[in-house]
C-alpha cells in the first residue's frame, strides 16, 4: 500500500510566485510599501467586478475593517451565520458589536435567508453572508432584506474567489466584501486579506484606518484611532502571481471535484452540498455529508482516512455551543451539518492517483458491515 500522507490542502505556488518575491528582496521592498500591492489589489478587485481593492493582513482584519468602516460597534448588532468560521463572528466582537446568530440551510450549507427577518431589531446594521465551502450565498434574497430594511452587506468571500451568483462574481454584492489569502483559500499571500468596495469614499476610510488613522496629507497626524493591518509587498508579489493564475487554478479545483463527484455518485449514505439555483460555486474543500444510511460515521469515517495517511477534516463547530457564543436557542440545520460533514483532500496539486487512493478508502468504508466498524478499524 502506498501511503505517504495526502495533505487536506497545499498551496499551488509554481506560477510566477519566487520570482516576484525575488524582486522584493533584491529590490529591497519587503514591507507595506512597493508596486506589488497596488497591482495586486486592483486585479483582485477588478476580477471580482469590484471597482476598489484595499490588502489587509488577514481575512480576519479584513471583517474588522469593513466594520469599522461602517462605523459599527458597541450597541449594534450583526447577523451571521450560526455554521462558520469563528473569524466571521470573532472580528463582529473585535468591534465591540454583538452578533446574532442565524441557523443555515442543509442543502447549500449557507445562511437561511428565510429566518433573518426575524432577527432584526432597530439595532441591527448589517448581515455578513458568509458563502460557506465556496457556494454563494442567495445574494438576491439577502440583498432584498438589507435594503428593505437599510442596513449594510459585508460579504464573507474568503472561501469563495470566483464563485457567482446570477453570473456575477461573489464579492461584488456587498457594501463591503472580505477575502482570505491564507495558506489553503483559494490563492494564497501565506497570511493576507482583503476589502472590496464599489464606493470610493469606503475605500478611502479603510485605507486610512488600516494605516494608523493617519491623515494622508499631514504625515504623522492621527485625527482617529486607527490600525496597522497592512499587508506586504512580499505578500502582495506571490498574491499577484497567484491571482494571474486564477482560472486555471479553479479549473484544477473543478476538474478535481468532477472527478471526485464521478467517483462517489454510486455510494448510499453519503450527500453533498448544491448552491441554489442561480449559484454557481468554487471547490474550496471537497465536502461531504455522511448520513445515517452510511455504515460509518462521519468521525468513524474521518478516523479510517486518517489510518490510510488520508487527511481530512470536519466541518466547523456551530457557533453557537462555543463559549464566547453560547446561546440555548436550537439550529437544528447547522447541528445536522456540523455532526456529518467532512471535507476531503482538496487542491489543485492533487494527482490522480492520489485522488483514487481517497475515493478508495471511502469505498472501502461504505462497504463494511455497522457491526463491523469497531473491529475492523482496529485490524488496520
Ligand atoms: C479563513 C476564513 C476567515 C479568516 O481568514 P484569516 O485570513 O484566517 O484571518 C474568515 N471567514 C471565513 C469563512 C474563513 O474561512
């Protein structure tokens, strides 16, 4: 058996990636200053039918900013999706505003439109759709609400580079949009976010606030508090050499997801997340969810891969049974998801063989007898 470890993600870096980072240590610009990040910043944007860019260090910083663009804080309160990653609620805090969670749906994976109504209370100020595994969200739906009742859209895309919804691409239906380019999204910058915004006058504020709040024309005066989340130009040079390479690193995803897709049709027990009608996704992480007709369970399931040198990994917590967000309430959609969802092996350095060593072992999973599960995982 061949088993040298399958990785759940690995960042595709053989594009363009050492060369424009040689020519930041040979030139010398190395910090937040230099050609990259500009370059980096309006093809991002532009891609994404955006008219501003503005790189920040993190996804994280990137959903703080926004906020604090908005001038949300202490006494407002957010929507969010109950089945995330924490950041999407943790920068709602960093803004010393209270988020208020909404349960998802089962089939995309992705915010309930339908129950955030109900949510919204005069101190609301915005929704942040977060656009779950790289399926968009229901953009017209969630619109409609915000401008129903005149509150902000930020857009949590750091799954999603290149997903759309009606043929337009995510990130270009927010206030403000947020990008990740950590090391297993879409395309990398090692750490590095950033804010997209069709308003000139946003794009300014938040240049100004992730810069110190130093006034642009009067070096060293800060009218405000504000923030260094800067991002390099070390980061911005691999971020451009990736972004230049982003179709054909979205058709390996898709080519990967088709293959994958072929590989699992004929199994019982296993469902996969669908964006609705109108939605058209990425493959951020291949995922799937292992319902009760299949012998194993998800964290059964999770643990034979791993025997197998498969990495693969559950889906988020819902928000709501952590500490900082503890809430009785029950979303019984992001229970179900969360206690059955795992992504497989996703990228776009996967080979063949590698994905059909993975199809394999979850075949072999799907075969066993449920009485045989305990035994036979401990043969292994
Ligand atoms: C990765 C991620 C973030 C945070 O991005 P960082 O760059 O790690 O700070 C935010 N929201 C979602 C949905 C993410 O997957």
């Amino acid at each position: 058996m061949n088993d040298t470890k399958i990785p759940i993600a690995q960042p595709d870096l053989t594009g363009s990636e050492l060369e424009y980072v040689t020519d930041c240590l040979t030139s010398t610009w190395i910090s937040s200053s230099g050609k990259y990040i500009s370059e980096f910043e309006s093809i991002t944007a532009s891609y994404c039918g955006s008219n501003h860019g503005v790189s920040v260090s993190s996804g994280t910083t990137a959903l703080h900013l926004a906020l604090e663009a908005l001038n949300i804080g202490a006494g407002d309160e957010v929507i969010v999706p109950n089945l995330t990653f924490a950041a999407s609620a943790n920068a709602v805090k960093h803004a010393h505003a209270t988020p208020v969670l909404v349960d998802i749906c089962r089939e995309d994976g992705n915010i309930n439109w339908r129950l955030i109504e109900a949510e919204i209370t005069p101190r609301t100020k915005a929704i942040i759709p977060v656009h779950l595994f790289g399926n968009p969200c229901d953009m017209g739906a969630i619109l409609a609400i915000a401008r129903k009742h005149k509150i902000f859209v930020i857009e949590d895309c750091a799954e999603s580079l290149g997903a759309s919804w009606e043929g337009s691409k995510v990130g270009s239906f927010g206030d403000i949009s947020c990008f990740s380019f950590f090391a297993n999204k879409i395309i990398t910058t090692g750490e590095g976010g950033m804010c997209v915004t069709n308003s000139r006058d946003l794009a300014e504020r938040m240049r100004f606030l992730k810069n110190h709040g130093m006034d642009q024309n009067r070096r060293y005066w800060h009218p405000e508090v504000g923030f260094n989340y800067r991002m390099t130009n070390i980061q911005a040079a691999i971020g451009l050499a990736q972004i230049e390479r982003i179709d054909s690193l979205l058709s390996a995803r898709e080519k990967l997801a088709n293959h994958y897709d072929a590989g699992l049709a004929d199994i019982d027990g296993l469902d996969f997340l669908r964006p609705n009608q109108g939605g058209e996704s990425v493959c951020w992480l291949y995922s799937l969810i292992v319902n009760d007709q299949f012998p194993v369970s998800r964290d059964g399931l999770i643990k034979e891969l791993t025997l197998k040198g498969i990495e693969s990994r559950p889906f988020f917590f819902p928000l709501n049974m952590m500490p900082p967000y503890k809430e009785q309430k029950s979303f019984p959609d992001s229970d179900y998801l969360s206690n059955r969802g795992l992504s497989l092996p996703t990228s776009s350095l996967l080979q063949e063989q590698e994905i059909e060593r993975v199809l394999d072992a979850v075949r072999v999973s799907s075969s066993q007898q449920q009485q045989d599960h305990f035994t036979s995982t401990s043969e292994l």
